[in-house]
C-alpha cells in the first residue's frame, strides 16, 4: 500500500489561476502543493500532464426533497451521493409543494 499520493504535472485551478504543479497527499491530507515536488519514498505518483486538477466543487442545485418528496431522497441520503461524488458543499434549492 502507497504511503500517499503524489500528483504530478497537473494544471491546477485555483481561485480563478490554472498553473502547472505537483500536489502530495499524505494521510488523506493535502501536505504539499509546489511546482515541482520530489516523490518521498513509498509514494504512488500519477502523472496527471494535460489534465485538470480541481478543489472541491459547490453543487447549487441540491434538491433534498424535504419537506414532502422523501421518497425520492432525504437530507441523509442525498448528503452521502454528494459525498460518493467528491462534492464537499452543496447547498439546498428549495422544492415547493404546490404553486405559489
């Protein structure tokens, strides 16, 4: 089993900012984020060149279904497909029951 992760050659997007850069993950932690990072020993490295690395996304168009449609998904439910889907943040649009 790999002692982390280290993601090589990747362009990272961050607040508004794509560079080309290493990211090294240790102990489901971001430890390190440089433009050009030495793999430790024991560590995976995946050469990500041509490809986007992200930060964690918002989902604006949650829909919880709750109150009323929870046979369709609840708060729990909906929360653990976010997380499933490596969304950190989402946030609830309002369903309403009837029309206005």
């Amino acid at each position: 089993m790999p002692n982390g992760i280290l993601i090589k050659n990747a362009q990272m997007v961050n607040e508004g900012l794509v560079q080309e850069g290493d990211l090294l993950i240790r102990d489901g932690r971001i430890e390190r984020c440089d433009r050009d990072i030495t793999a430790p020993s024991g560590v995976e490295v995946i050469d990500a060149r041509g490809r986007y690395l992200l930060p964690g996304m918002i989902d604006d168009q949650v829909h919880f279904r709750e109150p009323g449609l929870t046979h369709k998904g609840d708060i729990g439910s909906e929360s653990r497909a976010a997380v499933a889907g490596a969304l950190p943040v989402s946030w609830k649009c309002p369903i309403p029951l009837r029309p206005p």
